[in-house]
C-alpha cells in the first residue's frame, strides 16, 4: 500500500484540487514547481538554517519518566511546544514563505481559525520583509483577542470575515477571493494538510522534519529508530503527518491519530470526523467531513480551536480508508484531565489540542516494552483562560 500523493494528487480515493477555475492558474504554479523547489540544495540550506537557529530545532525528544510509570510503557513527549512562536505551526510557515520568496511573491495572505497559524504567518513574513494580510472571522477576532494584537504587533493587517458564521470556514473563503483577484504577486499560506493538491503533500513534506527527528533521536536513545506507537492530535492533520511521515511505509510501527470528540461523539456538539464524517469536498479537496443528508457542512465543536475543524486532510482520510492509523477520540473533558496530569507529574502544561493526544494513552493497550512517541504539538500558554475556566485543578 502507498500512502503518498500520487501524480495526480490523490491519496487512494481522496484528494485531488477542486476549485473555482479562476484559481486554476496560481494553483498550478505552485503544483508545477514546489518539488522543485523544496528539493533544490539551495532551498534545503535556508530551510534547514532557518529551522535550526529561528525555530530551535531539533526539538528534544522528552523521556517522560512518571508518565511512563503510570501507562506502564516507555512514553516519550516529541517537543513541538518549545518550537519558536509555541507550535509546530511554524514549520511549515517557513517552508512556505521560502517557497514564496523563489517564485517570486511579495504578498502573503493566510486564514486563521484561533490564531495561532495567523501567528506563525505573520512571524515569517516580519523576518522576511513581507507584506501579511491575515484573514480571520469577526467572531474569532472577538474571541481570540491576543493573538490578533500578536499579529498586529508583528506587522500584519487583520482583516475581518463578516460572512456566514464569521469563523474560519469565512476567513477561508476570503483568503481564496483575494487570492484570485491578485495571482502574480500573492502567495496564499495554507496552515494545515489540507486545500487543493499540493498543498497537503507541501505542508507534510515541511511537517516531516518531525519524524526525521524522532527517528534519529530514538536511535541514539534506545538503538532503534522505531517505536511501537507515534500518537498525535488531528484537527487538519498537519503535526500528525509531520510526526507520521517517515513511519508510514513501516508498517510495524502503529500510528494513532486523536480526534476531538468534544462533548461526545453521541452529541451534536463533537469534532470527530473519521467517527462521523463522510465523503465529501471541502476547501479544495475530497476528503472526509461531517455534513448533513443534503451535503451543508455542520459546525463541529471542541473545546480545543485547533481541533475544531469539519474535516480532516485527504491524506488522514485514506490513512483512516486503509486502516493504517487507528482513530481515537477524546472528549473535553477526557483531554483538559490530561493536560492538567501532565503539568502535575512531568512539569510540562500543554496546548489543549496536545492533551487530547496525551489522553489517548489511556485507550492504548500498552506493555512494559512498547515505546510510545506522544508528539506534543504545542504549548498551553495560548490556552490559560480555558484552563482557568475549566478551573479543577
Ligand atoms: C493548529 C494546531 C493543531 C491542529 O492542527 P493540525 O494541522 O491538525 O496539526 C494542533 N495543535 C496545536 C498546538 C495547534 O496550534
């Protein structure tokens, strides 16, 4: 089985670029050159520098001794939370604006749901010299307060989605309107593995580094570069591909995605697409996304707004097709006791996407052998006020 983008974009059955035909020619500027580009020793240099002494990499593969001791297995925390700007995010906005930068570019746009991929586009383009419009929803803008005056300190303009629900599925919208309207000087920063054809195989090939890195370090720790299990949150799928990518075609290491079931999978208020998603094309490719009997979108909910997404990446869709990740879900409150566990036995406070991941551990059926890499995608400093809300602690 390959699980790989194939020629014409398309994992197994999803996938593919589905857009407005006035989109065609920028789209297919980026899909006739990215490889190209991101496979050139000149573009591999800047990225690899810029990884090393902005982002901070390697980030530490953690062993994670109490939890270990707890799970009874060996449990390893990949650090995506010490990444520059808090998250994996920032990976691929590198990647991305490099790319934009050699094909000529001198705008970037990007949509943002919380924030926090706003946050990492704007960070890229002040350290490139480069104009940024972030688009967000009116709503996000109210409730995610800080991170738009984050982007606004950086030097990015904020702009505000007023339509339908004023939240990221409007930002989007926008953000590929003013894409069409400006092709030759414009490139769009998509934050997740999702979006016409090549944006998921871009953003994973950025994403990867994660699990080029967990395989060097567990090598030197343990004489092995495999584990047993790589376990990560999904909302688009972005910082699972990255710690996925170099396992995949490893059959014997066993993949675990996380999805957010919010209040649960047997409520209307849930995030967890492969339990209660279907076929479907959402923002440019098919792929698997809850929506109703006549095919309208519905609004999925999770505490978590990185997880609070419809969908999932064409490429987790076929992962999940084929059977090669096994898919979790973790309620609200399943994940914010996970996040608060991992403060108390390992000192560590996590964004609460990463804690859905952490509290997965729990369904695992773990032995005192197996090795456990838990990629910890982010840090919880951006999620203080749910914290303080939830308030058990
Ligand atoms: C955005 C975000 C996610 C979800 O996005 P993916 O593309 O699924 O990785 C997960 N964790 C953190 C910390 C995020 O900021």
């Amino acid at each position: 089985m390959k699980y790989t983008v194939d020629q014409n974009g398309y994992y197994g059955k999803f996938g593919g670029a589905f857009i407005p035909e006035m989109l065609y020619p920028n789209v297919e500027e980026l899909r006739s050159n990215y490889l190209s580009i991101i496979e050139s020793q000149n573009f591999k240099n800047e990225f690899d520098s810029l990884l090393q002494n902005y982002v901070g990499r390697p980030t530490p593969l953690f062993f994670a001794s109490r939890l270990s001791e707890k799970y009874k297995a060996k449990i390893y925390l990949k650090r995506e939370d010490l990444c520059h700007t808090g998250a994996h995010k920032i990976n691929n906005t590198i990647g991305q604006i490099l790319l934009a930068k050699r094909l000529g570019k001198q705008k970037i746009i990007a949509e943002t749901g919380a924030g926090q991929h706003g946050v990492a586009t704007a960070t890229v383009c002040a350290l490139m010299g480069m104009e940024c419009i972030v688009y967000m929803g009116k709503l996000d803008m109210e409730r995610q307060r800080p991170n738009v005056e984050r982007m606004r300190i950086l030097g990015a303009r904020v702009e505000a989605a007023t339509s339908g629900n004023m939240t990221l599925k409007d930002a989007t919208n926008e953000a590929m309107r003013h894409w069409i309207n400006h092709p030759t000087d414009t490139h769009y920063i998509i934050g997740s593995v999702v979006g016409p054809h090549p944006y998921p195989d871009m953003v994973a090939r950025f994403q990867s580094v994660i699990s080029a890195e967990i395989k060097k370090q567990l090598q030197r720790e343990t004489g092995n570069p495999y584990p047993d299990y790589v376990v990560a949150c999904v909302g688009g799928g972005s910082n699972a591909a990255g710690a996925y990518y170099h396992f995949l075609h490893d059959e014997h290491v066993q993949l675990i995605g996380v999805e957010a079931a919010g209040k649960g999978v047997d409520t209307p208020e849930s995030a967890a697409t492969t339990a209660l998603g279907r076929i479907g094309i959402l923002h440019g490719s098919k792929s698997l996304l809850m929506q109703t009997d006549d095919g309208q979108v519905i609004e999925p909910y999770s505490i978590s707004a990185g997880l609070d997404y419809p969908g999932i990446g064409p490429l987790h869709a076929h992962l999940f097709d084929t059977g090669r990740v096994q898919f979790l879900n973790v309620t609200d409150e399943q994940a914010m006791n996970a996040g608060i566990e991992l403060s108390r036995m390992e000192g560590i406070i996590p964004a609460i996407e990463s804690a859905h991941a952490v509290a997965a551990l729990s369904q695992l059926d773990l032995s005192d052998e197996d090795i456990v890499v838990v990629n910890l995608s982010g840090r919880g400093d951006k999620d203080l006020e749910t914290y303080i809300k939830w308030g058990r602690y």
